[in-house]
C-alpha cells in the first residue's frame, strides 16, 4: 500500500512550467549558480567564509532551479495527500497543511536569522545577496502555502506582469548583482 508508485499518487515527473517565464526562471537560476561558482573560486585561497557563502548559493540555486521545472513540491504535496487518505484524516488535511506550513516557515525564518547572526561580516559585506535571499525565502513560503488566497496574491498581475515573477526573479537577481559586486572587488584588486 505504501509504494512509491501509490505515494506518488497523481504526480508524474514532467516540465512544471514550460512557458518562456519558467525557462526565463530557471536560466536565472542557473546563471545565479554559475556567478556564485566564480565568485566562490575566486575566493579559494584566503576568504573560506566567503568561498561557504557562495559555494551554499549556488547549491541553492541549483536545486531551485531544479525544482522550478520538476515541480518537487506538488510531489511533496501529492505524497501528504495519499497518506492522509490511506490514514483517513484527508478531511483536516487543511489543519496539517496549516501547521507544516508554520513549521516549515519558521524553520525557514530561523535558519536564515542564526546564519544571519552567525556570519554578521558576511552580512555585512554581502546585504544585497541576503536580501535576494529574503525574497527567495518569502515567494518559497507564499508559494509552499498554496492556499487559494496565496495564490491569488502570487497570481496577482501588475501591468501584465504576475507577483510571483517580481518576487522570484528580484530575488535572484539581487544575488546576481551582489555576485558580480563580489566578482569586481576581487578582479580589481588583482590587477
């Protein structure tokens, strides 16, 4: 009763969306990915807190980009579907989704406050790729919420242009900037 195949339920692994604004998306974070990889091999030799930094963001970008065409999370959320109906509970199942999302948004906002604190000359150097950092984390929040009002909020369209691109895409591309910032100031110093 438990396999895989049952536990993926209606979930098949295809392209989440293949509209120019997914694959815009996903390019972003790809491209975020490759200026935090030559941002961490440049600092290789003498800065190991900033080749960490750079070096987590471009895992990070890497498995969201990933996960913007995969659409790991609607996996994530068929596998509590099918448990709840195996388990019987499906009809508080908003009850659950309210509570892993405070649980996964607190987490969320935990983690990024103790790296916050724990790296404050990171911070300070890199506030641009926090922020961007921020943004992430919020649309990731919104979007893992998937409640109609959410959605309705994230589908919002400012002069054609929907809220969760705004949010998504300032995020990774305060990132980028903070990255070629990074990139400048230690090519310059080179020369």
């Amino acid at each position: 009763m438990w396999s895989p195949e049952y536990l993926m339920g209606d979930w098949r692994p295809t392209i989440g969306d293949p509209t120019f604004m997914g694959w815009f998306t996903v390019g972003s974070y790809f491209f975020c990915a490759l200026v935090a990889l030559y941002a961490a091999w440049l600092n290789r030799g003498s800065h190991k807190r900033s080749l960490f930094f750079w070096s987590m963001i471009m895992l990070l970008m890497i498995c969201l980009g990933v996960n913007k065409q995969l659409d790991l999370q609607s996996l994530l959320t068929e596998i509590g579907r099918q448990i709840a109906r195996a388990q019987g509970w499906m009809h508080q199942r908003r009850v659950v989704q309210f509570g892993f999302i405070v649980i996964f948004a607190t987490v969320s906002i935990t983690v990024f406050t103790w790296f916050t604190l724990k790296f404050r000359d990171l911070f300070k150097r890199f506030s641009l790729a926090f922020c961007g950092l921020f943004f992430l984390i919020s649309f990731i929040i919104i979007r893992a919420a998937s409640f109609h009002h959410f959605d309705a909020l994230i589908g919002f369209r400012i002069s054609g242009v929907r809220m969760n691109w705004i949010l998504e895409l300032t995020g990774i591309y305060m990132i980028v900037l903070a990255g070629f910032k990074e990139i400048f100031l230690l090519t310059s110093h080179k020369v």
